[in-house]
C-alpha cells in the first residue's frame, strides 16, 4: 500500500469503534451436571445475533415516525449526507496529487456514483432512529417536537451550528496556547523542545491555532 492510499485508509479508518478490539467469542459457561430424577432443562431455541439484533432495534411504528418528524425538525437527517460528503471530499484530496485532474475528475464522478449506490445517505437516518429510540420515550419525543417547532426551537436549530463551532474553535486556540505555554516552559529541562518549537513558536501561538477545526454534524437535540 503506497502513502497515499494509506492516508486515504487512516482517514477511513479513523472512526472504527473501539469494540473491534474485543475478543470475537467467549467461552461459554459448563452447563451444570444433570442430577437424577430432575428434569433435564430444554435449550433455549437458537436465535442468530441478527435475528437478535434485528429484535432489539425494532421500534414502535408510530415512535419511529415521531424521530423521524424531530430529526427532520433538527436538521440531523442531513448526518448521513454531510458524513457522505466529508468521506468524498477526503478521498478526492488524497488522490489529488497521484491522479490528473482530468482522471481525477472522472474517478470521483464514478466513485460519488457507486458510494451513494453503496451507501446511501438515508441509511445513517435509519441506524440512528433506534438510538434515538433508546434514549427517548414517546413522551420525550413529543415534547422536544414541540419545542423544536416553537419559534424558539427554530431559533436555535438554525444558530446552534455556528455556536458549537464557533465554541471549538475558541476553545482550540485556548488549550493550544496553553500547551505551548507548558512546553516553552519545560524546554529549559528538555533542551530538544526549542528545536521542535523553533522560534516561530515564541509567541505561543500553536501550529494550526489559526485554522478552524472540521466542523461536526449537527447536535443531537438537548433532553428536556
């Protein structure tokens, strides 16, 4: 695998959750020693982790159509297009420098085209309801509805974007110069700082301090 297709594959990757590293089975407990003149219990019918799966994300009908109707309020059925988007526009610039504009222009219009066909946008939509579902009753559903159709609600659908952003951002430059504060400090008992920090770093302003981080998907909506 060259650099870029690895860079490529780390900006992929960079999400996996954590549970990959779990052991893939686990020994199952002794059954215990069948004792005469006691009946042998019956196994339970087998059910696949599908199956199961399946069982346990199943939502209410009438619930789902509720998350639905709040997530359209919020703006967060757009996750799956914004994420769409983000992984798109990551691969379009890792492939930048080893392809031709024009090769690269055609590759990512096959590329947008199979990656919608693989997964599309909507599908993210349909694996967060059972996490709202979870988290959520009806009753709380129906209230943050409510709230979120009020003026108010709107209000803060259409601003709270740019505040979460705007607050990042601020508290970015914040720890980052405090970190660079820390490590000037230290470089007297660790000499090999000053040439990693080199003078440009004298003002204690971090590398990157005055880029904007990547912007996240909008908010979950608050519990009331």
């Amino acid at each position: 695998m060259n650099l870029k297709a690895a860079t490529i594959a780390a900006a992929l990757l960079v999400g996996s959750p954590l549970l990959a590293q779990a052991p893939a089975t686990t020994p199952a407990p002794k059954a215990p020693a069948h004792q005469p003149g006691v009946a042998a219990p019956r196994p339970a019918p087998y059910t696949s982790s599908t199956d199961a799966a399946a069982t346990a994300d199943k939502v209410d009908p009438a619930k789902d159509a509720a998350i639905r109707h709040l997530m359209d309020l919020t703006g967060t059925t757009r996750t799956g297009e914004e994420i769409n988007a983000y992984i798109t526009k990551q691969v379009h610039d890792g492939l930048s420098q080893a392809l031709q504009p024009d090769r690269l222009a055609k590759f990512m219009q096959d590329f947008s085209a199979k990656f919608d066909t693989a997964a599309p946008a909507s599908t993210v939509t349909d694996a967060v309801v059972p996490i709202y579902a979870k988290a959520f009753s009806m009753e709380d559903i129906q209230g943050l509805i409510q709230f979120y159709e009020s003026p108010l609600g709107q209000r803060v659908v259409k601003a709270l974007p740019q505040v979460a952003q705007n607050s990042q951002r601020v508290g970015v430059q914040i720890e980052q110069k405090g970190a660079m504060t820390v490590l000037q400090d230290m470089s007297n008992e660790y000499p090999e700082l000053k040439q990693m920090l080199g003078p440009e770093q004298e003002s204690g302003a971090a590398p990157g301090a005055d880029r904007a981080p990547v912007p996240a998907p909008a908010p979950l909506p608050p519990a009331k």
